[in-house]
C-alpha cells in the first residue's frame, strides 16, 4: 500500500536516526514505501535540510548506482559545550568525593539520556575517520563505550583485567598503573578484534593513564591503528601521565578534601574550537 508523504517523511527519519552511518540505497526506501525514487529524493532533501537547521547530523548523498544516503549523527560545540557546562556542575556536588581524589560516577553513568548525550558527542569528534571498533576496560567504560559505538556504528570490544573461560584464547600485556605504580594485567579475546582495525579508546576517568597505556600495548600486540583517545574525566595528576596525546570532557581541576570540595570544568576536548 502506498505511503502518504506525512508518514513517509517520518518512518524515514527514525529510519535514518536508527541507522547511523549506514548506506542506504533509494531503492530500499522506493520499495519501502511504494514511491518513485523521485519522490523518495524530494523527501530526503527536506530530511537533510530538516537534520542541519537543528544540528542532528549530516546526511551524505552517495551518487551512482550503488549509491544512496548516509546519516552522520553531530552535535555542535555551542551544544555539546553547554550540555558538558551543566555536567561540570552536577560532578562538583560535594557528595561525589570519594578517598584518594575520586569522584562518584557510577550514578551518571547509569543515566541512558545522559550516556546518549556523551556517546553523540564524543563520536562527534571523530567525523570523517575510520573506525572498525570501540575499546575501552571492564567495567565502567563499558557504557560509554556502548554508546559511542552506535553513533560511530562499530562494534565494540572490552578489555578484562582477568580473563573468563568464556572469552576463549586471549593475548595479555602488563601495564604499570598511573596513579598507584603497581604492575597490572589486562587481556583481550582473540577473537574481540581484527589485526589491522583502527581503533578508538575510551574510558571512564582517568589519572596517570596507565590503564589507557595498557590498552594502547593491547593494540600494538594486535597489529592494529590507535586513531584516537577519549575520556569521559581526567583528574588532575602530579607526575608524568602515562598517555599526553588525549581528549576529556571534563576535567576535575580541584579536590580538596578538608573543605570536601570539589571543582569540575570542561575538559580539552573543547580546546580545538
């Protein structure tokens, strides 16, 4: 039965939405809902206008036969910077110290809007780049690392710090930790990832960098590409971190733990305006 243009427009944008950085021929959409491809390319066309005017993404018009859209989900500096602004204040609460210069997340983490939000922005980053997975370590980086990767639409793999039978052969590295100095170990399937994947790394928070240190030995043990790194926090660390060449969304700039205290920026990941 053929579709009205109302109900066309709709189910093509969740379509869209719900397919991030997939191609999608005309002819699927023309099938679809029992149009001419000459409709469909007039209703993407007012998508595409529709997605830029309010900052939802990019949609990418591949000419040719094989050819069809892709939807590129963004999000502005102006938004991402005023959404990260307003999580600054949440993370200053003073009920979030915690011993040893830590700040409590764990509640955050476990917020889909907020996980929505943080995903879009830091696969915003990464626009225009290959990526074949997502990295990050057990257990908390976890759901970042979920939503990261379905804006980015790759898969993404978890780093243990003691392997399951489950996981079947996995290759191990030892890493130093940054912030106490011991000796540590992390393992990754064989099967998680591909030799010569390109390859992003996130994490929850970060101090001396040691873990993210590991996982970058992780991937040169796989013979794969380390294309970029990204925290959700970095605290400020006395020393030399493990890992210069990062980005954060925030930045826990003071922690005073007589007054119970604590002060949270953005991060650098804003500083390449």
């Amino acid at each position: 039965m053929k579709v009205r243009r109302s109900e066309r427009l709709i189910d093509m944008t969740h379509y869209l939405l719900e397919h991030p950085h997939k191609l999608i021929s005309l002819t699927f959409f023309a099938k679809r809902y029992e149009s001419a491809k000459s409709s469909i390319s007039e209703d993407l066309a007012i998508v595409k206008k529709t997605f830029k005017e309010r900052g939802t993404g990019i949609l990418e018009t591949i000419p040719g036969a094989a050819g069809g859209v892709i939807f590129v989900p963004t999000i502005s500096k102006e938004e991402a910077k005023e959404y990260i602004l307003a999580l600054s204040d949440r993370l200053s609460e003073q009920s979030r110290l915690l011993p040893g210069g830590y700040v409590y997340l764990t509640d955050l983490l476990g917020e889909p809007d907020l996980l929505r939000q943080v995903g879009r922005i830091i696969a915003s980053k990464y626009l225009g780049q290959k990526i074949d997975a997502v990295m990050t370590v057990a257990t908390k980086g976890v759901p970042i690392a979920q939503a990261v990767s379905y804006y980015l639409n790759a898969p993404f793999v978890i780093v243990r710090r003691d392997s399951k039978i489950t996981e079947g052969p996995t290759v191990s590295v030892n890493y130093a930790s940054g912030s106490s100095e011991r000796i540590e170990k992390m393992e990754l399937s064989k099967r998680s990832l591909k030799r010569g994947s390109r390859v992003l790394v996130v994490d929850d928070f970060m101090k001396g960098g040691g873990t993210i240190n590991g996982m970058q030995g992780l991937i040169e043990e796989f013979e794969a590409e380390l294309v970029g790194v990204t925290v959700f926090a970095e605290a400020k660390f006395r020393g030399e971190r493990a890992v210069t060449d990062y980005s954060s969304l925030l930045f826990v700039e003071d922690v005073n733990t007589q007054t119970k205290t604590i002060s949270v920026v953005p991060g650098n990941y804003f500083d390449e305006e």
